[in-house]
C-alpha cells in the first residue's frame, strides 16, 4: 500500500544512481547525453557491431579457402594461364558476397537512420529528452554523432577486409572488373561515405515525416533512387583514355593496359584527323572484304580505337566519389540539426 | 483593458462576512483539505512590490539547489499578447499575464480551451504566432528557463525499454541539479521496482515515474499537463500531497493543468482559467474570490440589489440546471454589498463555472496577475514608497 509520507529532504548531493553497478552491463562507460543515446540504440548498435563481425569472420574464411586454393595453383605452375574455370566457384562466392554488401547502406539507411529520430518523434520520447536540462541540438548531435561514427567504423571494417579479400585476384580473373558495382562500391572510402549519405537521408526524412515505418519505406524509395543515380553517373568520374592502332580499318585492336576496362560503345575506327566512327560504319560491306576495305578507304580510316578506363584511375574515382556523397551527406546533417533545432516538436 | 474598471475590487471591497473563505470551500469535503504550509506566505495582493526593489534582476537570479523563498513580485512566468495559431485556427489568442514566483497556480479550461497549447509555449514545445513570453525571467528555450524548468506532458512519455532504474538515470544524467533521493522516494512509495521495465508497469506506475523524474529535476518552475488522469483517488491525493510538500519546501513555482477544477482546488493559490483561446480569470484564489460574491435570492422574495456589481451569472433554483449548488446571482463586486440578505463568496467552482458559462462577461486578471514592464510598475509604485 502507498505511504503517504516521504523522505522528501534533500538528499546528499551526486548519489550515484544504482543501477550503474547493480546491472552494469558490458557495454561502454558513458555519461550524459551519450549515454542516453547508447542506452536506447543499445540493442541496434550491438546487432550492427555483431553484424559486422559475423561478417569479418567470414570474409576471412572464405578468403582462406580461396587462398589455399591460389596458392596450390601457384604452386602447379600454371600462373601465367590466367585461373582455371574450377577456380570459378571462389570467384562467385567474392562476387556475391560482395552483392550482398553492397546493400549495406540501405539497410543502414533504413533500420538505423529512419527510426532514429522518428521513434522519438512517435513514441513522445523527443518531448521527454527535451523537457530535461540538455539542449535538443546537444542530444541531436550526439545521436548522430554516435550512430554514424559506429556506421563509419563498421563500414570501414568490412571495407576494408573485403578489399584484403579480393586483392590477391585483382587482375587474374577477368570476370572481376573493378569498375563493377561490387568492388567500386565496395573498397576503399566508398562505402563508409555510402553509408553514411544513406544514414543521414534516413534520418532527415524521419525527421520530417515523424512516423517510423513511413519514414523506412520512403527511405528505401529515396535510397533506391539515390542508387540509380550514383550507378549511372559514378564511371562519368572517371578520365576516360583512348587506344589506339594505325594499322588500317582492318587491323586487330588495340590491346588495353592490365585491369583496364573498356567502356563506350564497342571498337571505333580511327580516321586520319583522329575523329572516332562507330563500329556500325560499313556494317552493309562487311561481307565483302573488298568492298569493306574500300568502304573504309572513302571514310579515311587508318586504324582501331578502344575508349577504356585505367585502374590507375580507380583511387581517384572513388575519392571523388566519396567526397561528393560526403558532401551532400553534410549539407543533409546541417538541415537536420536546422530544422530539429528549430520545429523538431 | 477591458478589466480596468474592476481592476481593484479584490482590494477596495470588505472581505465577505464569510470569514477565512478558504475553509469553506474544504470543509464541505472534510478529510480532504491537504495541509497547506504556504498559506501564511500569501502576500498581501499586489503593491508589495515597492519592499523589493531588486525584483527586476529576476534573469541573473539564480537561487541554490536547496529550500529559498522567491521574493514577492518576481514573475515565473510573463506573457504579453501572447498567441499560437495552428493551420485550424487560433488556438490561443492575445494572452496576456503573469504568475509570480512561489505559487501553485492551477491551469483550468474545458478540453481544447488551449491549456496545452499554452504549457508547449512556456516549455518551448510550440513557438508563439504573436507577442511575447518570458520564463523565469528568460526566454523559453533558453539555457537558463530550460535548466530550471520541469514538464510532465499529457501522454508522460517514457522509454518503454528502459527500466526503472534506467529511467531515474537518464534524469541524472541529463539534469545537474538532478535530486536521486526525492526521485528514488517517490518511486518507491509506489512500490514500483526500481528493475521493472517501463512496458511492463501500469499507467499509474508510469504516471508516478513520470513524476519521480520531473521532481528529481529540482525545478523551479514545474509544469503539469493533466497530471492526474490516470491515477486512482489514492494516488492522486499522495502525489498531490507530494507536490504540494515539494513546492513548500523549495519555493517552486507550480503550474498544473486540468479540466477538473475538483482535481486542483485543495492545493492551488493561484488560478489562470482559459476558454476559448482567450483567458476568463488569472490571480490568486483568495483575491479572486473576495472580488465576487453569490447574493442569495431567496424564492418569491425581491431581488438582490444588484446596482454597483456586474451581474456573472444567475444560479436558477437547485436542479434546475441538473446539477447541485446554491442558488443566487453571482456577481464580480463593485463596491461593498449594500444588499442586507445572505451575501457569500462563492466557491472556486461557482466561479469557474460561472466564467465558463458567460463567454460575454469581459474577463477577470487580478492585479497580481497583469503583465507589466517590471521598471514601470517600480516607477509607478515610487511615490508610495517615498510617502511610506
């Protein structure tokens, strides 16, 4: 039954709460807003954290298995014929995990970022934060602060071990482009800067739309678009180089440096002045090799060229890339801690 | 100002015969009159602010953790025309008053009047279409207002994950001057486990931790929407006896919101009544009521004389309305009761009601309750002084 005296004297001042050594759990020693932030994202930071580890350890076991593999080949001697169609089977398990990572940001995007500041929004928790003594811009730092650092150094992580994985294949198996999605998207600062573009847009549409699940199906739209976008553009950074051949319309074609990736539309033909046909130039007389060679003689061709992307550039491209994500990812945090400052309630 | 011309009564008219009014009120409800330990603390009402003439430094007033007595006159909370338009309509307009410091004032509309409308805005929850507002002494939102600033919003939202002990943290994390041994207490006179989970425990049990963190925050100005709604009789009696001890103790400014007059009547001093988007009557309950008197009209006998006073509102035969109370005319005073019949103040009901239910009536703000430049009012209060 309820008592209705109370010991309502002041207490001695900084008792310490606790709960602070009676239920300790493991976790990180934190105070103030960051520990508010970590104790309520706890359960998302800890799955995100073991998420990546589960996938750290199989990287590196698959990268084992593949490796025993390489090795044994290397020893047989037969490293200059490229790998045997056998190997096969190690390079699609690189391919589709590589797949599978490159949906990481949207799934960050839409399970971290979203319900982020839209869970607080939705459930009142925002008003509860706010109404104690901490400014909202303060825990609207530190909540972003703190989840996207965590979304960094996971990213960075398996960034980092998938690149260890697929390095000792660069330039040995042809099916393994640099310039695919997989391993652009998935090596260097790619995809740390990704993720966190995907995050901070989750957490900007959270925050206006102010309901979680709203907020995670648009954000998968917005994410998925932002994808396309990216996709279609992310080589445009690049500088593309041209290869080229002077030994006349119907000499062979330029060979193209190692890991080099040919883009454009198929070989041109080369003409005197430098100017590039396409390749359906004389595709009526390519029956007749006559006729063709002399098709090719009225439109001045003295060669083949080959428009190819060097992987040398590939560094390059991806820095910019990854500093035009990051550029946009600030100018989204700036409006988030704009409007939250302002209208967050 | 539409008061103006009874802008004084509360002071020029002898008290009613009625005596000690407060009483009154209680003891028709024995047994439930809560201990009121501040009630000798009244200040006379108004014009005591020419004895402090320091009151305007309220902003750089920072008072100790432990007990302290505002002075008389500095102002909780001051709003000037103050008014918040949503996209359905206004849904406070031209607000102007003032709560001194110290008191326990209740917040009493019908729903929708614009009660929430009105905390939101003094917590800087809502941002002000029009005029001004000022939170002890400061803007709301500010460091300052925010610090010494305490709200319980309508729904008390909490984190339905953490635990109980989480819960008390969190305060003692976010606020310096957090007090773990008030919160703890309240807590456990509940006898809620300090382990329990927030989703697991009941609605009053939350309601009691929503309360543990907004009292550990050692506020001084402490804001409660609708505190009580979902609370058994009980409880609400021990958490009021709670907040009421707590105000006393440490001089906090309390403003506690309801719709439920009987909610609030036994522990506040002080009444702001909204309807409509607009403020009926502000001021101190004792003040407020020594301004107005319910003059008895007996049956078949001639009617009061009603000639000086302004008529509030006339109370028909008991039933006649569905409800019980005295009958009468409910007048605002003024000048002295001429009338030789039975004149009584009437009660905090009697005059809500009364308000409420005559929007044409120009609404009431008692002295103590004008908004004002505080460099005006010592401006104007200098000659007294000088005479005195």
């Amino acid at each position: 039954m309820t008592t209705p005296t109370l010991d309502l004297t002041p207490s001695a001042p900084a008792v310490p709460p606790r709960e602070g050594r009676a239920s300790r759990r493991f976790g990180p020693r934190l105070s103030g807003t960051a520990w508010l932030v970590w104790r309520q994202h706890r359960a998302a930071y800890w799955t995100l954290i073991g998420l990546t580890l589960v996938g750290v350890v199989a990287m590196v076991w698959l990268r084992g298995q593949m490796m025993d593999q390489l090795n044994a080949l290397d020893a047989s001697g037969r490293k200059s014929d490229g790998l045997p169609p056998d190997f096969e089977k190690y390079t699609n398990r690189l391919f589709t995990f590589g797949s599978f990572l490159g949906y990481v940001p949207v799934l960050l995007g839409v399970f971290l970022g979203a319900p982020l500041i839209a869970g607080d929004l939705e459930s009142g928790t925002a008003k509860l934060v706010t109404s104690q003594s901490v400014s909202r811009l303060r825990w609207l730092t530190t909540k972003l602060a703190m989840t996207a650092g965590l979304i960094a150094l996971c990213t960075a992580v398996l960034g980092a071990v998938f690149t260890w994985w697929w390095s000792p294949l660069r330039g040995r198996a042809d099916t393994l482009e640099w310039t695919s999605s997989v391993f652009f998207d998935g090596t260097g600062p790619v995809p740390v800067a990704y993720a966190l573009l995907t995050f901070s847009v989750g957490v900007a549409v959270g925050m206006v739309l102010r309901r979680t699940l709203v907020s995670m199906v648009v954000t998968l739209g917005v994410v998925g678009a932002l994808s396309v976008v990216w996709d279609r553009f992310r080589l445009d950074l690049g500088n593309v180089m041209t290869a080229t051949t002077r030994g006349g319309g119907d000499g062979g074609l330029p060979t193209l440096p190692d890991q080099a990736v040919q883009q454009g539309q198929g070989a041109y033909f080369l003409t005197s002045s430098g100017q590039k046909l396409d390749w359906m130039t004389c595709l009526a007389q390519q029956e007749h090799t006559k006729a063709h060679t002399a098709c090719l003689e009225s439109k001045d061709v003295i060669g083949r060229a080959v428009d190819y992307l060097p992987v040398s550039q590939m560094h390059t491209m991806q820095w910019l890339g990854a500093g035009l994500m990051l550029a946009v990812t600030a100018a989204v945090v700036v409006f988030v801690l704009t409007w939250g400052r302002g209208r967050l309630l | 100002m539409v008061t103006a011309h009874h802008g004084s009564a509360g002071r020029r008219t002898p008290r009613p015969a009625a005596g000690p009014s407060a009483s009154t009120a209680a003891a028709r409800t024995s047994g439930s009159r809560l201990h009121r330990p501040r009630a000798a603390r009244f200040p006379p009402p108004a014009r005591s602010y020419a004895q402090e003439p320091h009151v305007n430094h309220s902003a750089t007033h920072h008072p100790g953790p432990a007990g302290y007595a505002h002075p008389a006159g500095t102002s909780a909370i001051e709003a000037h025309g103050l008014g918040k338009k949503y996209r359905r309509g206004w849904a406070l307009r031209e607000v102007s008053f003032r709560l001194p410091a110290g008191r326990v004032c209740g917040l009493v509309g019908p729903n929708g009047a614009g009660k929430s409308t009105l905390m939101g805005l003094v917590t800087h929850m809502v941002q002000p279409t029009t005029g001004a507002l000022r939170v002890l002494g400061e803007a709301p939102g500010s460091q300052g207002a925010v610090r010494r600033t305490a709200f319980l919003s309508q729904e008390k939202p909490l984190f339905r994950r953490f635990t109980v002990a989480d819960t008390l943290r969190l305060g003692h994390e976010l606020n310096p001057r957090w007090d773990q041994g008030v919160a703890e207490g309240i807590v456990s006179a509940g006898q809620v486990p300090l382990t329990a989970r927030i989703g697991t425990l009941s609605g009053g049990q939350r309601t009691r931790v929503a309360f543990a963190l907004a009292f550990g925050k050692r506020p001084d100005l402490l804001i409660l929407d609708e505190p009580m709604s979902d609370l058994d009789p009980l409880v609400r009696r021990e958490l009021m006896e709670t907040l009421t001890a707590e105000a006393a103790q440490h001089g906090t400014t309390v403003l506690v919101s309801s719709h439920m007059l009987a909610e609030l009547q036994y522990i506040c001093d002080y009444l702001l009544v909204v309807a409509d988007g607009g403020l009926r009557l502000a001021g101190e309950v004792e003040e407020l009521r020594a301004a107005h008197a319910l003059l008895a009209a007996p049956d078949g006998g001639p009617p009061p004389h009603l000639a000086p006073h302004r008529v509030i509102e006339s109370r028909g035969a008991v039933g006649a309305r569905g409800e019980e109370g005295r009958t009468g005319v409910l007048v605002r005073l003024g000048g002295p009761v001429e009338y030789g019949g039975p004149a009584a103040p009437p009660t905090l009901e009697e005059l809500l009601l009364g308000y409420l239910r005559s929007p044409d009536v120009p609404a009431l703000i008692a002295p103590s309750a004008r908004p004002g430049d505080i460099h005006d009012i010592l401006t104007r209060d200098q000659p007294e002084t000088v005479t005195a």
